[in-house]
C-alpha cells in the first residue's frame, strides 16, 4: 500500500472519534508505464504450386529488394539422391518445404534443410518421363498424382498415407504429373498423355477428406457438337489430345477455374484432324463448383507444330483495370486473354499477345516430302511453368525455350495402320525420335521476357545460354528470379533487367523457383537435376532443392 493510501486510511477511522470532516477521495495512480511488444518475427508460406490460386508467382515476402539480393548466399541444400526428373514445384507452410518426384514426397525443413519425413509407393509402371510436378495442400492434407494413375492424401505432419484413388490408366499411357490446386473443400487434378493414341484428358474435383470424385469434366466430350469439330474421326482415327500437364489457377471470388489444355493429336498432322478439334489446346474456364464449361478460347489455331497451350494461366487485375488470364505457350507467345462477363455471357478473348522467344519457318506445312525445320521446336516456348506479374510495376515475365525441331510425316495411312494403345500418335515418320528430332544442344538457348501487363508492349529480354524451364517468380522488392538448364540462378532488376545477382545453384534446373520467410527470414529456394530422355543434360544428377538467403544481420 503506498503512503498517501495509508494515511486516508487512518483518518478515516479516526473521524468516529474526532468528528474530523472526511477526507477527499485519492487522486488515482498513474498506471504503470507500458512497453509495445514488438510483433513476433512470421512465417511467410508459398502455399500452392504457383503461390496463389490465381497463379501470378509474386512473393509478399520482404527483404529481398534489389539491396539484399546482392547479399545472398546458399544456407543449406537437400539431396533426394536419386536421379529422377526434377520438376517439383516445392510449397513452403509454416516453415516446412513439401516437394516430390516420381514416387515419393519429402518434407524438409525450409530454414535448414533438415528432412522430417518422407512417403514412398511404388509406382507400377513408373512412366517414360519419371517426372512429378508437386501435391496440392488444404486442411492439413496434402494430394498428388502419380504416373501409374493413383492421386493419394498424406497428413502433413506425419507423412502417413490417408486415402487413395485410381484415376487414369497407365495401360493406355494416361498419367498424373500435374500439381493439383484444392479449395473449398475440393481438390482438381488433371490426367495427362493427350499424345498417346486415344488418351483424352479428364479434370477431376475431388473431396479433400475422402477422395470421392464431387465432379468430372471431360476435354473432349462425346457430345454431337464437340465431334462435329472433329469431321475426319472414326473408328481408327480416335479424337486424342487436350492433356492436363501443368496445375490450374482458380477465381475464388466467381468460382472459376481455369485449366490449360494440351494439343491435339496427332500432334504434327492436321489431315488427319482439321477444324478447331474441341477442347484441345484452350484455356477454359469451368464452375468450379458444378464442372461445367463456362468459356474457352483456343489461342493457337490449326497447330500442327506441339505448340500446346501448356502453362497455368496467371489471373491478374492489370492497373488499367483490365482483366486477365495471362497465358503462356509453347509456341513462344505470351497471350493476354481478356475475361469478360463470366457469370452473365462468358467470354474469354485474345486481346495481345507478346513473342517470347525466336519463331521461325512457322507458315510451312508440314509433309511427307521434306524435313521442315521450325523454331521454337517440340520442346520449346514455354513449358509447365508459365508467366509471373508484378501489381507493383503492372509488369509480366515469361521464361521460355529457344530450341528448334525437324521433322517430317509418316503418310497418314501408315500412321493409322501402326496406331495402337499406349504408342505415340504423333505422325512423324521417325520412330526413335516421335516428336522430331531436336537441334543439338550446342544451338539452345533460353529467354526471360518482361512486358507491359496492359499493352503487352515489351520492356527488356534477356538472352541465356541455356533453356529457362524453371518457374520466374518476382518478389515485392522488384527482383526476378529465374534459372537455366546449365543450373544458373539470376537474380534481376524487374525495371531493367540488369543482372543483380547470380550462382550456380547446381545441375539443370526445370522445377519450381520460390520465396518464403521463416521466423520473419527471406528465404529463396530451386529445385534442380532434370535427367530426361527429352532434355540432354546431366543424367546423373540427382533431385536436388537448394536453398538461399540474403547475409544474416550481425547481432549486437
């Protein structure tokens, strides 16, 4: 008790006594001096294969402006040892990275690398590209895919196997590569293997607690409209194509989600499927709530070069207030598909698009005659991994293959005498090389593109000595990130382009490329070692991801 309240006190005992007028009332204590707490250092997740569901591959993530870029080093790496195809995009939650490969799923601490568990099932047949994109995560659960047509949950905590389903069908050379995406209840997978000889590719919502199928959407459907836009098939010349091989981005404000469908097949040989071949090689836009089609747009008219449409398209409000879902393609273009109306007369438009890497002898047809060389090649453009946007500087950036093909036609007759389950039906007439035969590595390169989001009007490029495979992800600082095939990570200045930083983080890189903070510490994290019977690097390099951040402040 403090003195002043002592003293009150025994006057007013006192007063009984002494009639001594009551004292006033104490003035009250001032209340002890407070000190703000400082908010705890957080976690910063890359939740999704592409971050977000709407895909833009923009990291939130502060401290990794153009300043602390220059001062990153690697902190620690994490080695699967097994040479498999490294094309997983990692998620970071909570200060764990999650990433797979063929037939496994790691978890791995995101600060030190440290492994806290792993999940292996063997894949029967394990697939000709032994590759694997990444798992979805909701609810504690994590999904995924594999190339035997199994999707299976795991509990992320413990690793242990919580159901499983079959979805596609290995014998017919269907697989499951792609990276799901889950919202609401729901996860969407995709089938994959639209150039194998009647494989048509399915969308499937599945629900997160059980692995029920809620939906099914079929790219090429058997209803009497959609054959119509396929005038040659019959009973040999089955419709095939429209693969899901990438993940999809979804509108969780107008429950729309947006797939990206492969080519059609057979791939180079347009005799044999003239007309726009529905749904193959669009972007639809599907409820995502029902499975119904909404809108479509097929960017790339009677391809006859591969050129699927490949990548998930990035959902961006653009600062002159259009909106978008940015496509890119293997064609060597990024598209600008304008969204109108989707919920009253849906409508998805080409308002630009932009050329992301080197095109050339396009226009000549393909035949059974002359070798035709085209650029960008089978394997070119823009693969799995598509665009990333900055809100900040209302700018895109776009990896891309620049690599070239030769190819020439197998009579279509022969083509349809020799069609059988499980075989390529691409229509080229070299059976060790199905999808043309590729210039020599000595002739690729690679490119990062920035452009206007509005106008599509280009800013800079940048030229590599290698393929960018690899995701581009642009952090809140303004610095892009991306890596080649001869496993060079570059960091840039998204204004200019200049080249701030950069490592060799490893063998090829053709995975995901992230940003996340742990205990409020950036991290950067790349995935690399891509041996492939379709790229020609290391094939003995192992799965690998490795991890950077900027010099940690010296304590005081």
């Amino acid at each position: 008790m403090s003195t002043r309240a002592f003293v009150v006190g025994w006057l007013v005992v006192g007063a009984a006594c002494r009639q001594v007028p009551p004292a006033p009332p104490p003035a009250p204590s001032p209340a002890p001096a407070q000190t703000a707490k400082p908010p705890a250092p957080r976690n910063i997740d890359w939740p999704a294969y592409n971050n977000t569901l709407t895909g833009e591959r923009f990291a939130a993530v502060p401290g990794l402006g153009p300043a602390e870029i220059k001062n990153l080093q690697r902190v620690c790496s994490y080695d699967t040892r097994k040479d498999t195809s490294a094309q997983t995009g990692p998620i970071a939650i909570d200060g764990t990275l999650y990433l797979t490969d063929d037939d496994s799923v790691y978890a791995v601490d995101a600060a030190t690398c440290r492994e806290r568990w792993r999940h292996h099932r063997a894949v029967d047949p394990p697939g000709m590209l032994r590759n694997n994109h990444g798992v979805a995560f909701l609810d504690g659960k994590l999904v995924r895919g594999y190339a035997d047509g199994r999707v299976i949950a795991i509990d992320a905590r413990t690793g242990r196997e919580l159901w499983s389903v079959t979805l596609a069908d290995p014998r017919k050379g269907e697989s499951m590569p792609a990276a799901p995406i889950a919202w609401n209840g729901l996860v969407y997978v995709g089938t994959a293997g639209g150039d194998m000889y009647g494989v048509r590719g399915r969308i499937y919502a599945l629900r997160i607690g059980d692995g029920h199928t809620d939906w099914r959407f079929d790219v090429i459907p058997d209803t009497p409209e959609v054959l119509a836009t396929w005038p040659k098939a019959d009973t040999r010349n089955l419709p095939t194509g429209g693969g899901l091989w990438t993940s999809f981005s979804l509108d969780t404000q107008d429950n729309v989600l947006y797939a990206s469908a492969g080519n059609a097949a057979p791939d180079f040989m347009l005799a044999l499927r003239p007309g726009k071949s529905l749904y193959t090689n669009a972007v639809l836009a599907i409820d995502a709530r029902a499975g119904t089609l909404l809108a479509y747009v097929q960017p790339i008219g009677d391809d006859e070069h591969d050129h699927d449409v490949a990548a998930a398209p990035a959902l961006i409000a653009t600062r002159g207030g259009k909106q978008l879902a940015l496509t890119a393609a293997k064609d060597g273009r990024a598209y600008g598909i304008e969204v109108h109306n989707l919920r009253t007369q849906p409508e998805l438009v080409v308002g630009y698009h932009v050329d992301t890497t080197t095109r050339e002898n396009l226009d000549t047809r393909l035949n059974t005659k002359t070798p035709v060389r085209f650029c960008p090649g089978t394997q070119g453009g823009s693969e799995w991994n598509g665009a990333a946007y900055s809100p900040q500087l209302n700018t895109a950036f776009v990896g891309a293959v620049d690599w070239c093909t030769t190819i020439r036609l197998r009579p279509p007759e022969k083509l349809l005498a020799q069609a059988k389950p499980n075989a390529p039906f691409t229509g080229t007439d070299d059976d060790q090389a199905p999808f043309g035969a590729m210039d020599p590595p000595a002739k690729w390169r690679g490119w990062l593109t920035a452009f206007d989001a509005d106008s599509g009007q280009i800013k800079w490029r940048y030229q590599t000595p290698a393929p960018i495979l690899a995701g581009v992800t642009v952090t809140e600082g303004g610095v892009v990130l991306a890596a080649d095939l001869k496993g060079t990570l570059r960091a840039f200045d998204g204004t200019t382009g200049d080249v701030l930083w950069q490592d060799r983080a490893g063998n090829a890189t053709g995975g995901g490329l992230i940003a996340y903070a742990v205990a409020g510490r950036p991290y950067i994290a790349v995935v690399t070692g891509q041996p492939s019977p379709l790229w020609p690097v290391d094939p003995k390099a192992t799965a690998q991801v490795v991890v950077y951040s900027p010099t940690a402040p010296t304590a005081k």
